[in-house]
C-alpha cells in the first residue's frame, strides 16, 4: 500500500502461493490458490492501514505463465507455469515442419519460438482440459483483472511475451494465432500499460469501484524503475528464474537467444532486450533443500567458507536464454573425493552467476 502523492510504502504483506512438478519438464500452479493468496495478502495490508480510501489499484505479475477460466472468472484448469516446458516437443515439431518458422516469429515478435513463452501453453490448456470452447486463456494480469473487476484486458507488455503480439503493432497477431491454434476469441483485447482497465467488484476484500489504472510486469516493473526506458541501462532480477534486461531505442530483432521485447505500452511503445535464465533462485532453494534443511541463508554462510571448484548446470527443466536448450539437464562437475557440501552449496551461487554472465556476454 502506497501512499499516492509521495509514494511512501504505508504497508506491505506477502502470501506463498504453492507449486507443483507433476512430470519431469512440467511446472504447474494452482490459480485459485493465487488469488486466494492475493486477497490474503490484500486483507493484511488493508487491515493494518486501517482500511483507508484507495485511490486505484495497480497490479505486477510473473510473466508467460498460462491460466485458463470461464466467465465467472474461475479457473478451470492449472496454470502452466513460466519455465514449464511440456510443449518444448511441439514446438519442435512446428520448426521441423516449417524451417523459416523461427525467422518468422522472431521478426514479428521479437522471441524465440520455445516452450517458455504462453502460446503454446495456451494451446495445451485448450486441447487439454474439458469445457475450454468457452473458456479464456491468458497471463496471470489478464486472471487477475478479470477476478478484480469482470473486465478483460491483456496488458501491452505481457502480451509481448505470448508469441502473439505483433511487436510493431502492438496487436494481436492473427496469423500467428493460427499457427498456434489459438482463437482470437480467447484472447483478452490488448490494453496500454497505463490504461484504467476496470473497476473492483462488490463482495470482495477490496472495496467495490475502485479502478484499476496500471498493470506491468514484474520484470518490466523492475526496468521501469532501474532505467526509465533510457537506451543502455538494464537490471537484473533474481527470483526462481533471473530476467536480464536492458532498454532499447528500438523493436529491432536481437541476437539469437535473446528476446526482443515491449517493455511498456503507454503514449508510446517503449522497447527493450532480455534473456531470460530458468533456474536461479530455484538453483539456489534446490541446494538448500539437500544441504541446510531449506535454508538459503545458512547455505550462502556456507558457501562462503570456500573457494569455487564445481561447475553446476541447473538445467532442471532445461536451459532458457542465451541457449533456448529445452533437452538439457542439470550437471555438476569436477567432484572428487574430497568434494564437501560447502563446495556444493559455493556451485549453486556460481550457477547464478556464469548464467547471468553468459546473457551479459
């Protein structure tokens, strides 16, 4: 909770939200269980403010991660998470089907066709789960908009990482939703980064009519605050996965396994370039799990106690930017007998590192 003419933070709150690896390469979510999680998180900071007057409600989201719902706004299906990679076979089959295929969808959208991005999560969900002929499917902004306020609207800048937007447009693609099997009937219409998409229902924690003026993705969010949109300057954000991104004066494709991007959508497109690194955070949580209960500060302690001599891969549902290697798994290498697990957990931060580094590079 923000106060609005200083921007001094009144009060703050945070909710787990669960997920789940049903098979090997898939990552999945629960979209109730993340709006349950917002409204709890919505309910703490009201509360503790007092229950003040809100001006407007803004809403930052993890990007390329699938939802699917009916009208009412209910999930009908699991959210397929960002770094889940079941269609990475599918995609596949649509490059050996078409060789040009990946030129194509680069020039239009500025990314490379691979299981990250949501079209071909979209796709699955609606060949995949029952009563979808009628159903929405969309990022987790859209779900969220449309649970707040009834309204759909698929903010400019998660758009721009579906498959589906055409970058120099700013619309929805009509040939690549084909190509996809996606009907522009599912889709959200496109909305500026900036743009009061709707108003909160009655009934729920917030009070009823407040609007909802800004949507931005968190990684955007990030840029948005580290650059302002200046050509050149960048950030990096670590959470499961890291997002290094950097503004750019123009939509021009980037090299090979880096993305070109919208950054934002207001009075005009504002454009950036970003890789995008599966497992970091995750690196991290997984090597704490095995060596400190799940505690990734005394894993940092420990790691500290050596010098790097392992080489860590965390492939665990292959590897994003700069490679786009879905096929890939996790390695660990140069172990003897003399490895011990502060070596490990020293391999786990380096991880982070050399990944970051080879996005850099």
């Amino acid at each position: 909770l923000v106060e609005a003419s200083t921007g001094t933070v009144i009060a703050s709150a945070a909710r787990r939200v669960g997920i789940s690896f049903p098979a090997s390469g898939w990552v999945e979510q629960d979209a109730e269980d993340i709006w349950s999680a917002t409204e709890a998180a919505i309910d703490e900071v009201l509360t503790s403010a007092g229950d003040p007057t809100l001006a407007g409600i803004t809403i930052s989201n993890q990007r390329e991660s699938v939802a699917i719902w009916d009208e009412s706004g209910h999930a009908i299906g699991p959210v397929l998470g960002w770094q889940d990679a079941r269609t990475a076979d599918a995609c596949q089959a649509l490059i050996a089907a078409e060789p040009d295929l990946t030129a194509t969808v680069r020039t239009r959208t500025g990314l490379d066709l691979d299981a990250m991005f949501s079209a071909p999560k979209m796709r699955w969900l609606l060949d995949s789960i029952a009563g979808s002929a009628r159903a929405t499917v969309g990022t987790i902004d859209t779900f969220l908009v449309h649970r707040i306020t009834g309204e759909k609207s698929a903010e400019a800048g998660n758009a721009s990482r579906t498959l589906l937007l055409d970058l120099a447009t700013q619309t929805w693609d009509p040939e690549l939703a084909d190509l996809f099997g996606i009907p522009l009937a599912a889709l959200a219409p496109i909305a500026r980064s900036h743009a009061e998409v709707g108003r909160s229902l009655p009934g729920g924690r917030l009070p009823a009519g407040v609007p909802v003026l800004a949507v931005l993705a968190d990684s955007h969010s990030a840029l948005f605050h580290h650059s302002g949109g200046r050509a050149g300057e960048g950030k990096a954000t670590f959470g499961t996965g890291s997002s290094v991104m950097v503004a750019a004066a123009t939509a021009d494709p980037a090299p090979s396994g880096i993305a070109a991007t919208l950054a934002w959508l207001t009075d005009a497109p504002a454009f950036a370039r970003e890789g995008n690194i599966v497992a970091s955070g995750a690196a991290l949580t997984w090597m704490a799990q095995l060596l400190t209960g799940g505690d990734v500060i005394a894993l940092g302690e420990l790691a500290a106690t050596v010098e790097p001599n392992l080489a860590f891969v965390p492939a665990f549902t292959g590897l994003g930017a700069p490679y786009f290697d879905r096929g890939a798994r996790g390695v660990i290498a140069g172990i003897t007998g003399a490895t011990t697990g502060a070596d490990l957990a020293r391999s786990a931060f380096e991880a982070v590192a050399h990944q970051v580094s080879d996005v850099v590079e």
